[in-house]
C-alpha cells in the first residue's frame, strides 16, 4: 500500500463529497457537490490521503482568529475529518494531521482547534479537551422571576447596529480564551445576512445609550408552552443588567413558548442573574486544543508576573518537544528555547505532556489537576507561577465548526 497525502482539489470533490456522506450521513435528496464557483470562494483548506487515485481519508481547515489571553490568535480549525471503514486504524488519519499542521503551522498558525466525536483519537495526536459549547434547555417560565435591570433597556437591532454587536461580542470575546473572532470566513457574516438569519436581535442599552449586551434569537413555530421551542444563539452581556434585560426579554415570550434552547459554554457569567438555574443540557460538543508553536502560543502575553522566570519541557509529538524557559520581562512573556534533551530535562525542570501544555495554556487545568492526570511530571516548585502565568480567564465558545 503507497499511500499519498496532499491538497484536495476541485477535481476530487465528488470523491470527498462521497466519503463525507459515509462519516456524516446523507441528507434527503442526496449531498451535492459544491459548484467550482463555491468551492473556490469558500476559503478552507482541505487534506486527503489517497491510495493510487483512491481518496481514503480527508480533513478541512479552516483558518480563524480566536481569543486567548487578550489577543486574537492564528488558529487552525479541524473539522470534515472522515476516513474509509476499510481504512480506519490503518494510520491514515496521523499521516493526514502530520500534514495538514505542518502546513498551517509554517504558515504561522500556532494552535489547532476542533469539535472531536471521539476525544480518543485525536488525544494520541496532541489535542485535549478544553471545554465544551452546549446547547442547553432553559424553562422560560423560570426567567419571569428574574429582577428587573437598574437603567437598561432592550429594543429591537437592525443592520445600523451590526457594529455596536460586533463590538459586544469582541468585548466579551477579549476577556475569555476561546472563542472565535469571527473575522473571517466563515464566521464573518455580512450585516444583511445576519440579521435575516434571526427571527430578531434583541439589544440591551444603558442609560448613556451604549449597547452593552445583545441577543440574536429564532422563534420557531406553535404557541403552545408545552412544545414551542425557541433558539438563542448568543446572549452576551457586558454587566449584569444587561444579562437581566436579555433574559427577560426571552422570557416575555412563556405564555407561547415554554423552552429557550441557548448556546452557552462553562459557567457563563451572564446566568449567574438567573435566580434559578434549572436546565437541561440539549446537546454537548466538547472542544480539543492543540499547541502548534511553542513559543508563538506561549510568547507575548500580558502578565503582571514580572520577573517570573520557569524553565520546562514538552514530551510528546516531534514538533513540540523540547525544553524551554519562559520569562516574564517588560509585562510580556518571552520564552528561550534550551538546547537539551528532553529526557534529562524530566529530572531537572517540569515535563508537560502535549495534551498538558494545551490544557495549561488554555487556562482549563491547574498544574495541580495536570499532575493528577497525569500531564505533568518532574518537580513541582514551578506549579504555582507555571498555573498564575496562563490563569485568569474561562474556557468559552459560541460557534461550532
């Protein structure tokens, strides 16, 4: 078996397409092939791995910013990922990554992001878990006792105010790690587009006239609180009035609708209003973070640690071992690569497994949990400054890919 692994073009598309509707299944009426047109102006990168002209495994890319640490951070998002039945377990899927991150890291990408079906598989190539985005069921007749808000007031957005809702959602975005910028394609959705995709967005406005929170919703049909169902995509709120003046406005509607199904993540600090938190997760995607680039992910963050200074080393896949000391000088991070194997590093300095390095990075996992499951080893008297330099902010997500 030869197998060869490179950039999926248009003329593979019916191939790709096909194997897609194995992993994914297959809509009614079939899943057609993108146009040439559609392709091209989709702007994500795609992998496959063929044996002769046999397309056997395939993986898209998409290339985004996404939030960590206060900065908008080159991101590589891993979605579409399929392999042949007959080929699962064959090591089709390691030769794909290898090179499908090769490329977005030469081409200055320094973590990886994907939603995986199975954790499993992709932990063995350097991603672990980070957090999840969910959608969860909340009662609207609960939200009725919710308080009312001190000097906010909700009305309704049009697309004059699309810049006052991307400025809410990148406020908010700044002060988590995670979330997506939406930016570019293919979470950059034009003004008109966005708010024909909604039944209404819903803005919270304060007493000086500033929008300090908003909520995109989708009524759904019946008006029969026992069934209606409506969606709520974002509501994102910037104090906790705001939060207030949102959830009420969702819950004005518990006479027809009894369930909002709301996309959250973690412990969202716009629920932390509600005076009862009684829900039920709908639907759970867990959410995998791989670092590409030691020193692009790890270098320049704000850190009020100065003078901090940890020497530690990354045991795992070849493209992230090694040793380093990572300095706090000037209110930023600097990280010096040391030039020793990591095997006697082990004895001198902390070892962090690649799955450990995300988890610490992302701010999900104390040193002290890392050390518990095993992603942490060597001596601990680093712990401290090594959990405090990446602390600070939630794990949050809104979009799925």
């Amino acid at each position: 078996m030869s197998i060869t692994v490179r950039p999926v073009g248009y003329d593979d598309q019916p191939a790709y397409t096909r194997l897609g509707g194995e992993a994914f299944g297959v809509p009614d009426g079939g899943r057609a092939v993108p146009s040439r047109e559609e392709w091209a102006a989709a702007g994500f990168r795609e992998w496959g791995a063929f044996d002769g002209d046999e397309l056997t495994a395939r993986l898209r890319v998409y290339g985004f910013t996404s939030w960590f640490h206060g900065a908008p951070v080159s991101t590589a998002g891993i979605a579409g990922v399929a392999v042949e039945p007959e080929r699962r377990g064959s090591g089709h899927l390691a030769r794909l990554f290898a090179a499908a991150l090769t490329e977005a890291r030469e081409g200055g990408e320094t973590v990886s992001t994907l939603y995986p079906t199975a954790p499993g598989i992709y932990r063995r190539l350097g991603y672990e878990v980070i957090g999840s985005f969910d959608d969860v069921d909340v009662p609207l007749q609960n939200l009725a006792r919710v308080p009312a808000p001190d000097g906010v007031v909700t009305r309704r957005a049009g697309v004059a105010d699309f810049d006052a809702v991307v400025g809410v959602h990148r406020a908010w975005a700044a002060r988590q790690n995670g979330p997506i910028s939406r930016a570019e394609k293919p979470f950059w959705t034009p003004p008109e587009k966005f708010f024909a995709d909604y039944t209404g967005v819903t803005l919270a406005v304060d007493a000086a006239g500033e929008v300090v929170g908003f909520a995109s919703w989708i009524r759904g049909e019946g008006y029969t609180p026992a069934t209606a169902v409506m969606e709520v995509d974002d509501l994102i709120a910037l104090t906790p009035d705001a939060a207030r003046a949102l959830w009420r406005t969702i819950g004005s509607f518990s006479t027809v609708v009894g369930t909002a199904r709301v996309s959250t993540s973690g412990l969202d600090p716009a629920w932390l209003v509600l005076p009862d938190l009684t829900s039920t997760v709908h639907a759970a995607h867990p959410y995998m973070l791989r670092i590409l680039d030691v020193a692009g992910a790890l270098g320049g963050i704000e850190s009020p640690l100065e003078g901090a200074r940890v020497p530690f080393a990354v045991r795992g896949p070849a493209d992230l071992a090694g040793a380093w000391t990572l300095s706090v000088a000037d209110g930023v991070t600097h990280l010096e690569h040391d030039p020793v194997a990591v095997d006697d590093a082990h004895h001198e300095r902390p070892v962090l497994t690649a799955n450990g390095l995300a988890l610490l990075y992302a701010g999900a996992q104390s040193a002290a949990n890392l050390r518990l499951a095993g992603h942490l080893a060597g001596p601990d008297g680093y712990d401290a400054v090594l959990g405090a330099l990446f602390a600070g902010r939630q794990v949050h997500v809104r979009d799925y890919f």
